[in-house]
C-alpha cells in the first residue's frame, strides 16, 4: 500500500503543549514519565549529564505503545530544545541524604535554580514555572527574582504533596478510602508547616470528629517529617514518586486551564498579612497560572502558626540574598 498526496502534520497550524523538565533524577524522572503517561503534551527532559535525559527519554518513548500514550518524549543537555515551553517544572539540584535538612541545601542549589531560570527564561519568556527544588521556599523565590516574572507565572510545589502526605497517613490510621480523605496544609516546606486540621474531613465529616486530639497531632507532626522519614529509609536519595506526581496535577491544571484549587507555594502581596514572600496557600491554578490566592479565615492558633512558618521562610530567603546573586 501507497500513501499519496498526504500532507505531513504541521505544529505549527496543530500546536501541542509543551511541557519541559529540568532535571533528570528520580523527581524529574518520575514527573516526566506521568507527564507523558497523562498526554499533558510533548516532554522535553533536559540534564547536564550526557546521554542520562536521553537514554530515560527514550525508554519513556518506548513504553508508550505499552500505555497507549501518543507524546513525543525528548531528552537533551541543549536549551535550545527547551524552546516555547509552556509550563517548565525545576526540579535541578541536590538531593538530601540521611541527616540533612532541606535547608542544607541552599548553597548549592541556589545556584543551580538561578542558572536553570536564566536559560529557562531565554528560550521560553512566556512560560510558567513550577519548582519543586529543594529547600522550596527559597528556590521558588529564587526562579522569581531572575525571571523577573509576575506572581502568576512563578510557583512552587510543596502544599499538594504535603497535603497528599497527610491525606494518606489519614486513611491509613482510619483504614478508609483515600479517595473520601481531604486535606490542607499550608505555610513553609519545612519542619514549620501548618496541617489545617480544621479544614481536614473525611467522607465530608471533620477529621476532629474521626480522630482524638492526639492522633490528629501525631499525624500533623508525621506529615512535617514526611520527607525525613523517606530519607531515612532510603538512605542514598529522597522521596521521588509522590513529589513527581504532585507536580504534574500542578502542571495538568495549568495546561489543560483547570481552574484546580490547590495548595502551593506562592508569591503574596498582602494575602494572610504577608508581602514578598513565597508562602503555601490556597491556590487557583489554570491557564494562567497562579491565578488568585484564596485567603482563609484562620483562628488565632493556625496564625501564630502561620507566622512561625514565616520567619523560617524570610530567614532562608535572607541567607538567599545575602549570596548576591541578584546584583
């Protein structure tokens, strides 16, 4: 059989979105492939060590006749194939390992995320990004001041997962479907984080009403030391599923302009009596962006909270600023 006449498919005419990641270790590895696996569009997986992107990429490529997924699957050490991205997700950096705070990675990956952002913002000025590089607060920040972008274009992942980590150790301590679970946790991605209990349900009944006063503290303090709890086990990295698969529903609500409401890391300017700084809340997530932050009526005790969380945020942010590399 002949094909004749059959004009080749042009992008140009029937764009696809393009979604890059930056980085290609366990996290981004692992959002790559979900990424493809849920056709957000076309992936670009982009790392500095040689034929690592491309060998992943290829092997993603080649489980899509398995899955059924139609996306091209790319990876490169070349920016420039990075081009017109629509949503870039950072997850470049280091790694913790058993005795490290998140925050002991800043030296190094503060430099990293600055690097990643310029060359991100040359070959893609219109895209939005979502960083997922740890010590968040601070790497999020970072992407914002070398973008130069607005607020809407620049947020971090950390509340959905934090939230997801809760949600999970909730309906496995009640032995109930994940799926009737509900939770929210706000501030820092730190051990300072705020799991709002009160705003916590299952099944659409409140978590105070299902759970005694001690559990629910138990729980809040597991959900803070999520991360370190995973670190321990695995000795030789960090968690990489359940960080990989919260950003792509972050990705997923920007791409396909779901106007998701969803916790993350964002830039306020006077919500919650905080300016210019990026902190975890209520997100609208679509087309967008961040496209409005939804500012909850919190008691007294959840606002000292709230503050607590804030000053481990401004002084990371100040050990940021005082690297000088903005100037």
């Amino acid at each position: 059989m002949r094909w004749s006449g059959v004009v080749p498919h042009d992008n140009a005419y029937f764009p696809r979105k393009k979604l890059t990641v930056v980085g290609s270790g366990n996290v981004g590895a692992t959002a790559a492939f979900l990424a493809a696996y849920k056709e957000l569009g076309d992936i670009v997986l982009l790392d500095v060590m040689e034929g690592v992107p491309q060998g992943k990429a290829l092997d993603m490529y080649e489980a899509s006749p398995i899955l059924g997924y139609d996306v091209n699957v790319k990876g490169t050490q070349d920016y420039a194939d990075t081009a017109n991205s629509d949503v870039v997700v950072i997850t470049a950096g280091i790694a913790r390992r058993p005795g490290m705070s998140r925050d002991d990675l800043l030296a190094t990956n503060v430099k990293i995320v600055a690097e990643v952002t310029a060359n991100i913002v040359e070959h893609s000025p219109d895209c939005i990004i979502i960083v997922v590089t740890n010590p968040l607060d601070a790497m999020v920040y970072t992407a914002k001041q070398v973008s130069g972008f607005c607020r809407k274009r620049v947020v971090g992942m950390a509340g959905v997962l934090d939230s997801a980590r809760m949600r999970s150790f909730i309906a496995q301590a009640l032995d109930v479907s994940i799926t009737d679970v509900s939770a929210l946790v706000l501030g820092g991605h730190g051990d300072n984080m705020v799991p709002l209990t009160r705003y916590s349900t299952v099944g659409g009944i409140p978590l105070t009403d299902m759970m005694s006063k001690e559990d629910i503290d138990n729980i809040s303090e597991r959900t803070a030391q999520g991360g370190a709890e995973i670190v321990q086990l695995l000795k030789t990295g960090s968690a990489f599923y359940a960080p990989g698969a919260a950003v792509v529903e972050m990705a997923e609500a920007i791409l396909k302009d779901q106007n998701r409401i969803l916790p993350c890391a964002a830039w306020l300017e006077g919500e919650y009596g905080i300016n210019n700084y990026f902190m975890g809340v209520p997100c609208k997530l679509g087309g967008g962006g961040m496209e409005g932050v939804i500012e909850l009526d919190l008691n007294k005790q959840e606002k000292t909270a709230m503050k607590t969380s804030l000053t481990s945020v401004k002084e990371l942010v100040k050990q940021v600023d005082n690297m000088g590399i903005f100037s």
